[in-house]
C-alpha cells in the first residue's frame, strides 16, 4: 500500500465516523468530474489533519464550525454541525460556538449560521424548551 493509498484510506475512515454518509456523498460528487481533487480533500484534511492525535474529532469539528461560520460557508457548515452532533457534541456547545463567532467574525455571519443550521439545533425535540427571559429578568410589559 502506497502512502497516498494509506492517506486515504484514514480519510475514509475519519468521514465515516463523522457522519456515515453525507461527506462522502459530497466527495463521491465531486468525483464524478473531478476525481483527483475528490482523493485530495479525503487526503490532506481527512487523512492527515483530522487523523492525528493531539485533539479528538469533536474538538476539530468545533473549531471547523467557528472556521465555516466565520468564513460564511453554510452548506459546509451545516455537514459540519451534524457531524458535531453525530459525534457528541451537544447542541448548546454548537450554539455556543456559533454565538462567539460574532466576536471575531460579526453578528450578521454568526446570525446566518444560527439561522441556516435552525433545523438542526432545534429544541423543539426537548420536552420543555427554555424561557426566552431567565426567571424573574422579563422585560415589563
């Protein structure tokens, strides 16, 4: 086996524990017209970065949460929420996350991400969803 073979077979593997099935769809995609790009972006991102030890792979996924919803990239973000959340995060630490990214990034960028990933961080699954105010702190009417 080839270094590259071996590259991508651990970019396969991290894409896989990542969400099954919706980044390897996008990869198999771009393979259709472009098929070393496709080997590449298995590769480097998948196969070297996200293979190495130093962080787990929910921590990387966070940091690529703050990185798309800075940068504005939502349909990249929103593979890379449920992919979080298919990991383990919970969806507060995703709020989180996506509510400091108007810090270094702006409130319109933070507020599209919030905005486009709705769906996904919804508490409309919980029982009980959190009051708007906190206890005893609502504006009077």
């Amino acid at each position: 086996m080839t270094l590259s073979d071996e590259r991508y077979r651990r970019g396969v593997e991290i894409l896989q524990r990542l969400s099954g099935e919706a980044l390897e769809q996008s990869a198999n995609r771009v393979a259709e017209i472009a098929p070393d790009f496709a080997r590449m972006t298995i590769e480097f991102p998948f196969g070297d970065l996200y293979s190495r030890g130093a962080v787990d792979l929910r921590i990387r996924e966070l940091a690529a949460i703050a990185a798309l919803a800075a940068l504005g990239r939502l349909r990249q973000l929103r593979v890379h929420v449920g992919a979080a959340l298919h990991l383990g995060c919970t969806r507060e630490e995703v709020v989180e996350i996506l509510m400091q990214t108007a810090i270094y990034a702006g409130f319109p960028l933070a507020l599209d991400a919030l905005a486009e990933c709705h769906d996904l961080l919804s508490d409309a699954r919980k029982p009980e969803a959190a009051p708007a105010w906190p206890p005893g702190s609502a504006p009077e009417a």
